[in-house]
C-alpha cells in the first residue's frame, strides 16, 4: 500500500488537518486516488477542479501518481460555485435551535 496525506483546500479553515488514506500499489491511477480521496474526505468527485501535490505542483495523469511516494501531502481544489456546500456559511435557519414558526409570529 501507498499512505497518502490528502485535505481540502480550504485557506479559510482555521484546522485544516491531513487525513491518511492508502492506495493498492498495483491500482496507481488518477481516478483512484480521486474516488478514494473524495470517499474519505466526503466530497462529491465532480466538484474536484485538481489534484495538488503540495507544495505546488498539479497532478494530471496516471504516471504523476504512480511516482508518489509514501506520506506526500495532496490537496483537492474544489471548484467553487453557489452550489457546492461544502463550505457555505450557515444561514439562521440552519443553526440548531432556530423555531420557524417563532420567527413568522407578528406582535
């Protein structure tokens, strides 16, 4: 197995912590590591832009993972959009507590 460090890129986190995941060595591709990590990291494959082996290089094809090696750090770029809410900030609604119906009442 390969141990990889991967976490989101996120520079507004204030934690931001590196999970480890692993890879057969026989099934060094791309499109593994992408489903793994996005498996791992609970992110939906399509809102991945790239794949960053920090400190800054982009990885782009199978022979760029097949030459990782063991406890590089990678960073998925996610594409950013209205709808990808991942990092959206809570709305009032959102947060536990909130009483709707307390909110419609007119005095």
């Amino acid at each position: 197995e390969l141990v990889l460090k991967v976490r989101i890129q996120n520079p507004n986190l204030r934690e931001n912590d590196f999970i480890e995941i692993e890879l057969d060595r026989q099934e060094l591709t791309y499109k593994e590591l992408l489903r793994v990590s996005c498996r791992e990291l609970g992110v939906n494959p399509e809102h991945v832009q790239k794949i960053r082996k920090l400190p800054n290089t982009m990885l782009r094809k199978d022979k760029d993972v097949a030459r990782l090696q063991d406890f590089q750090e990678l960073e998925l770029v996610l594409t950013v959009s209205e709808k990808n809410l991942l990092f959206r900030v809570p709305t009032l609604s959102d947060r536990s507590g909130y009483n709707k119906k307390a909110s419609e009442l007119t005095y």
